[in-house]
C-alpha cells in the first residue's frame, strides 16, 4: 500500500502541474492594478499585445481601463483613405491645438500625398516610420507594442494614437499643465539673495538647475516612487559626491512601497535613519542657491515632481542653523549673525525651564532684589511656577497654529493681538506672573530666530520635555536632559555622517563654517565629514 502511494505521489503531482499551466495566465498578459475595475474580466483578450485590428485594440482598452468618464477615445478617418486613426488621452491633461497642429494635419497630408502616388507604400510601410516622417517634430515620440504600455502612458498623461492596420501604438508627449511660476520663496527669504524658487513642476526645476549649473557632472538619475508612479530625480555632482552616499540613497528610494507620495515630506520620513529621533535628519529647501551650494559640497539632492521642496542628505543639526544670506554678507557680520541663532535655539530650549528651576528650588541663586520682585508678582498666583509655565507655552503654542494655518493678513493680526490680549488678562486675573510672560516671550521670539521650521518644531516639543525634567529635579534635571540630548546627538546619523559633526568628531577644518563662518577666501576645502572625491573648493588665496 505504501509503495502504490509512493509511485502514485509524482503522478498526482505532475497533473496538478498541469492544471496549474492552464489556469497560469499567459507571462504577456497585463497585470495591473486597472485589472480591478475591469467589469468582466473573461471577455479580455489574453495576448497583451496589440493587433492590426483598430477597433478590437480600442474595445481591449475600455475594458482594461475601466471605462473611465475622464478617458477621451477619440476616433476620425484620414482624408482620401480609408484609414481610421484612434486618439487616446486624459481630459484636461493634454494640449489637443498642438496634436491638431502638429500630429493630426501632418499625418492627414502625408497620406494623401501617398495616396496619390505610392499606393503600394502606403499599404507596406511600417506605422512608425509614416509618423516621425509626417510629424513636424520627433520629440516625445515613442513606439508602444503592449495594452499594458499604452495604458501607463495614458494615465501618465501622454496622448497614444493607434491606426487601422497597425499593430503598434504612438505615445506622444503633448501635455497641458498649469504651473506656478518661478516667485521668491516664502519660508527662506533673504535681503540680498536671489528672488527664485522651486515650484511644483518637477522639468522645471530640473531645468532651473541645468541653467544655473552647466556642468557636465551634474548628474539627474529617475525614479518612479509610490504606486502611482510619481517621478522622482536623484540629483549630485558626480566628480564631488562619494559614491557609497549616492548609492545608499538610491537603494532607499527604490525600497519606498507605498501607494502615494503626496509630498517630499514622505520621502524624508520614509528614508531617514532613526524615526524616533525627535531631529530632521533631511534637510528640504525651496531655494536653487541653498540646494546648488549643498550639491558643491558634496550632498545629494532629491526633487520630487508635485513638490517645491527639495531635499539634501546628509543633514547635520548645524545646517538647520545656517541661511544661504550668511555666505552673501560679508564673514564678520555673518558670524555674529550666525551666533545669535545659536544662542537663541539654547533660549528656546532651556529658558522656561531655567527659570522653573530656579523658582522652585534655587531661589538662592537669585540676587536678592530679583528674588524679592519675582516672590512679589508671584503672591496672588495659585499655581506652582511649572503648571504657569505650561499654561503659557500651550496658549503660545496654539496661537502660532492658529495664526500659521489662517490667512496671511488675519494670521499675522491674531498672532500678535492674542498673544497681548491673552497675557495681559491672564496677569490681571492672576493666574500667571508678568515674569512668566516675559519668559515666554522670550522664548517664542528665540524661536522664530530659527531659520528652518523643522528645527524649529523639534525645539519647541523638547521644550516641553525640559521643562518636566526642571520641575522634578530643578537645575540637575536640566543638566541630565540636556546630557540625554547630547547623548543622542552623538549616536544619531544622517546617511552614516554623524549628527553633531563638526562638533564631534571633531574636524578643524570643518569649523570654518560651524558656528562662525570665516572669510569665503579661506574655505578652500570641502566638508571632510562627506569624504567626497574632490576635497579642493579653490585655489589658495596668494
């Protein structure tokens, strides 16, 4: 019995082979996601490929694409021929003037000037060749042979045409699509810098960058990112940049699998290296200069079509401190410049917990005369200093939402008018101390000193943080939780370079642009953090 099962085992085993062959679809069928909204699947024909036949091809498309209302099929006969041609196209997405002009008209009187004299050719020649020698241009002009070709090409946004007899289609690059022009930034403006951004476009901004930048190492390698296939453009110079950097950021962009990338906000979630970490470990810009400059050094950009932000890896927390107008003024002014932010990220961080420390148990650290006025304007308030502060820094807080997501001209009226209308009352109804409301506004004026809202938003939640550690422990809470943090700013990297760099490790040479800048004469090397191939900026100065 078990010897019957044993001979009987590959039998039954290469039947079921058998049945799984013919049940297998066929390796060319079309397998999409716009299978799905296929009414009745057993009607499609099973060879993906396209046929002679016009009208069989068209109805294979309505049926595989659903039958979508915004999908035109548009279908006309040439003249003096019984030719059909088949448009196929998005509603909206396509400039129909310049297919009339320069697709349908050319075509339309090559083939009566065939048909007039070359009856014979006008039957043999390939559909391929006819088009690129009637059309006015051959830009944008692509040959498709499968279902599956021309519907992506579809829903990307080209124009196919199909003609009678032709077993190939056209996939043409006529799209009409309303950008927003080339204005200044609104999140990075300068007084002396230049007054261009990016846009959504994503051929724009690319172009934008050739024009600023002609050199042939610049170099644009494309991507297809989400399942809508969003194009997406890995940017570096490719004599400066190192080449392990340009392949790991490669490699994460190709493993996002996701069904949509709204935005590049996305792509630097999805590729940065420690999620949990309260920092930005990708810097993102609407300034060419600001990303052009970051190419030079030795960065990688990314530049997502939808977009106008782009984004530059490595990121070190130094950089979110820094504007591109430091290296348009001179290196003096620049470097005291560049010093207040840093000293206003310490005021926004730590002051309100300073001053709970200090208030709630080292009031003999205090001069006399300051001690005596704050216990004085603290005597009707009924709650502790850090449930004051608290109250403050939310009410702050949520008057800056409020006034970032109302329109422009009202945002800024309910900024400052509740800020003052809300303070003063709370003073008089004596649930906060007027030194608290100094504080706070201290701290929310050092905060807008931050140039990169990013920075700014992380700054602002460890605030919080610090403040709970001041009012447990007082100033040696502070001190562990600005200890924590610099323990973290050392483990925490940015596509393997170090977040505190040039902090630690500590580089000499990459001091030159950390906290002050020095003179641009005198920076003749590139980051060393970066490792690039070219270390030489410039020649030295004689």
């Amino acid at each position: 019995m078990t010897n019957s099962k044993k001979t009987m085992k590959p039998q039954k085993l290469q039947a079921r082979k058998l049945e799984t062959l013919k049940q297998k679809p066929h390796p060319n069928e079309l397998q999409s996601s716009a299978d799905q909204n296929v009414p009745d699947s057993k009607n499609v024909l099973p060879n993906n490929g396209l046929t002679d036949d016009l009208s069989s091809n068209l109805a294979v498309l309505k049926e595989k694409m659903g039958y979508q209302s915004d999908v035109r099929f548009s279908e006309f006969p040439l003249s003096n021929t019984e030719k059909q041609v088949a448009l196929v196209y998005i509603d909206g997405l396509n400039d129909l003037t310049f297919i009339n002009d320069y697709v349908i008209k050319p075509l339309k009187l090559y083939y009566s000037e065939q048909k007039e004299s070359k009856e014979e050719q006008l039957e043999n020649d390939c559909f391929i060749g006819i088009a690129k020698r009637a059309f006015l241009t051959g830009d944008g002009v692509e040959e498709l042979t499968t279902f599956e070709q021309v519907i992506q090409a579809v829903y990307a946004g080209f124009t196919i045409m199909l003609l009678e007899g032709a077993s190939s289609a056209l996939k043409i690059s006529a799209k009409k699509v309303k950008s927003r022009p080339l204005e200044e930034p609104i999140t990075e403006a300068t007084v002396k810098g230049p007054r261009i951004g990016f846009n959504e476009t994503l051929s724009e901004n690319t172009a934008l960058l050739r024009l600023r930048v002609s050199d042939p190492q610049l170099t644009m390698t494309h991507f297809k990112v989400g399942r809508t296939n969003k194009d997406l453009v890995v940017v570096y110079m490719k004599d400066i940049a190192n080449d392990e950097l340009v392949r790991e950021v490669q490699k994460r962009i190709k493993n996002i699998d996701i069904d949509d990338v709204a935005g590049s906000g996305y792509i630097e979630q999805l590729i940065e290296d420690d999620y949990l970490s309260p920092f930005p470990q990708v810097q993102d810009t609407e300034r060419p200069d600001r990303f052009i400059s970051s190419l030079m050094e030795g960065r990688v950009g990314i530049l997502l079509d939808g977009s106008p932000f782009s984004l530059m890896v490595p990121a070190t927390f130094s950089m979110f401190l820094q504007t591109p107008e430091d290296y348009y003024e001179r290196w003096i002014p620049s470097s005291f410049i560049r010093l207040l932010r840093f000293f206003a990220a310490l005021v926004s961080l730590f002051l309100p917990s300073i001053y709970i420390a200090f208030v709630s148990f080292h009031q003999g650290l205090i001069p006399t005369q300051l001690a005596i006025s704050i216990s004085a304007t603290r005597e009707s308030v009924p709650f502790p200093s850090v449930i004051e502060a608290l109250i403050m820094e939310v009410a702050i807080e949520i008057l800056r939402e409020a006034g970032l997501r109302l329109p422009k001209t009202v945002g800024q009226t309910v900024g400052l008018v509740g800020g003052l209308v809300i303070g003063q009352a709370a003073v008089q109804a004596g649930i906060v101390s007027p030194i608290m409301v100094i504080v706070v506004s201290l701290t929310a004026i050092s905060s807008f000193a931050i140039p990169q809202y990013s920075a700014g938003i992380s700054l602002r939640l460890l605030r919080f943080g610090a403040m709970l550690f001041s009012a447990l422990l007082g100033l040696f809470g502070v001190i562990l939780f600005f200890l924590i943090i610099a323990i973290h700013f050392v483990k925490l990297k940015s596509f393997g370079v170090p977040y505190a760099t040039p902090a630690t490790p500590y580089r000499l040479g990459d001091w030159k642009d950390f906290i002050f800048r020095a003179p641009i004469f005198k920076m003749n090397s590139r980051p060393k953090m970066l490792f690039t191939k070219n270390t030489k900026r410039q020649s030295r100065r004689k």
